[in-house]
C-alpha cells in the first residue's frame, strides 16, 4: 500500500524496491508491479513528480520545471507508457544515470518530455534484451483483482493539500506536479468557486507568467503549447492563490482569537 499521503515516503518506497538487485533480479520482480494505468490517476501523477523532480536533481540541473512541462511530461508517461510500473519510472532514470541504458541521452539542462521519452524507449529497449536473454523471465504479471484503483479519501487529499501549501510558502515554489492535486481537490469540494474579481486576478497573474517565460525565451517555453498545457499552469497558479488566502484566513482567525482571549482576561 502506498504511503500516498506522505509524499517522500512514497518515494522512499518506490526507490526501495530495485536496490541492490541484479537487473535479472528487479525484471524477475516485475510480475509484481501495478502497472501505471491501474494506478489511482493522483497517486500515479504525484509520483510521476516525485520521481522526474528526483532524477532532475540527482544529475544536476538546477532551477525548476515549469507547469506547462510538468503536465506535458505527466500526460505522455500516463498515455505511452501507462504498461511500466512506478518502481520501473524509478529503475529506468536511474539506469540513465549510471550508464546502463548506453550513451546518456543529451538534457542540455532541462527536462522536458521529449527527454523523458528517449530515456523510458531506452528502458523499453533494456528491458526487452534482458528478457531475450534470460528466456526464463516471465512476462506476465501477477493476476490482479479486476477492481477499479479507489481514488484517495478527502482526508488524504487535505493533507498532501497542506504539505503542498507549507512547502510552496517556504520555498516559493510548487514543489509536486500539481495539476492533478487540483482535480482531486475540486472533486472532494475542497476547492470554492473563484469570484469574479479572484478571477480576473488570476487571469492576470497567469498573463504576466506566460510573458516572462516568453520573455526568457527559455527553451522548455512552448509558445504554441497545448490546450492541456495551458490549463495545467492556470491549475497551478489556482493553487498558489487558494494556499497564499488560506494561509492569510488562517493567520487572521489567530489573530481574532487570541484578541478575544485577551479581551475575555481583561
């Protein structure tokens, strides 16, 4: 069972599974795996994020992936290579990283999901040689129930909602692929209805980031990007102003409070 609700755990998790194994050994545990696609779609995507934003750091690049790439790279690993397991997203990146997949594929310091695919091909391509060559491996998957993934509770959504919310005021920064957390926090009514002026707020915000990306003319910056893509930085920038008003209520309800205790000590 996934710790999804502890997102560093869940990555202690998955990163745990392929350690010290041969590469014989980690595709014999394969059988094991849940493929992606009978994943609950927020744990899927929040471990998409941990996974890349991990792999991102271990080689060095520096900075942060922008919305638009992040839901990018989210929608291709999700549709061309639901098959894989989350351990083997974690097994292929660090194959790349230690030489195994044959020459490294070429970042220029970005990550971006023309580069995720080259490097999971790569993968594809390892893992069908290790099997050719080890005709005793099985192909097959342990028989699963043949049960929907049931999507996290609303209990669970508040907290990795709250983990989010300390770790962008601390940092500035979204910390998770994050469209996805917006989706499940509308489902579960945690999201209100944004008023006309919130709006046109956010509108405003998202006007002025698209222009400096733009502006920086940084090579992950799509002009032409996708109706996803573009959705996926409003959820974002959504996100940041429901955690930076939330965090305002709850500063101002504890204000209010310790006044009427003082009022009441008086």
């Amino acid at each position: 069972m996934w710790q999804e609700d502890k997102p560093q755990l869940l990555l202690a998790q998955i990163s745990k599974v392929g350690n010290g194994l041969s590469p014989v050994g980690f595709v014999e545990k394969l059988r094991d795996f849940a493929p992606l696609r009978e994943q609950p779609e927020p744990v899927a995507r929040m471990a998409i994020g941990l996974i890349v934003t991990q792999h991102a750091a271990l080689i060095g690049i520096k900075g942060t992936i922008d919305a638009m790439n992040k839901e990018d790279i989210s929608n291709l690993i999700c549709s061309r290579f639901a098959h894989l397991a989350l351990e083997e997203l974690h097994k292929a990146f660090q194959l790349e990283r230690y030489g195994e997949l044959g020459e490294a594929t070429a970042h220029y310091n970005l990550i971006n999901a023309p580069y995720i695919a080259q490097v999971l091909t790569k993968y594809v391509s390892w893992l069908r040689k290790t099997r050719q060559n080890h005709p005793h491996l099985s192909l097959e998957r342990t028989p699963r129930e043949e049960t929907p993934p049931a999507p996290p509770s609303r209990e669970r959504i508040e907290a990795l909602a709250h983990q989010m919310q300390q770790q962008y005021l601390q940092t500035g920064q979204m910390p998770l692929f994050c469209s996805w957390l917006f989706d499940a926090m509308r489902q579960v009514g945690m999201l209100p209805d944004f008023s006309p002026e919130e709006k046109k707020l956010l509108q405003a915000r998202y006007q002025k980031e698209r222009l400096e990306l733009c502006k920086e003319n940084r090579p992950r910056y799509n002009p032409s990007a996708s109706l996803y893509e573009e959705i996926a930085l409003k959820k974002e920038i959504a996100l940041k102003y429901f955690f930076e008003q939330r965090s305002v209520n709850s500063e101002q309800r504890s204000v209010s409070s310790e006044q009427k205790s003082v009022i009441r000590g008086q």
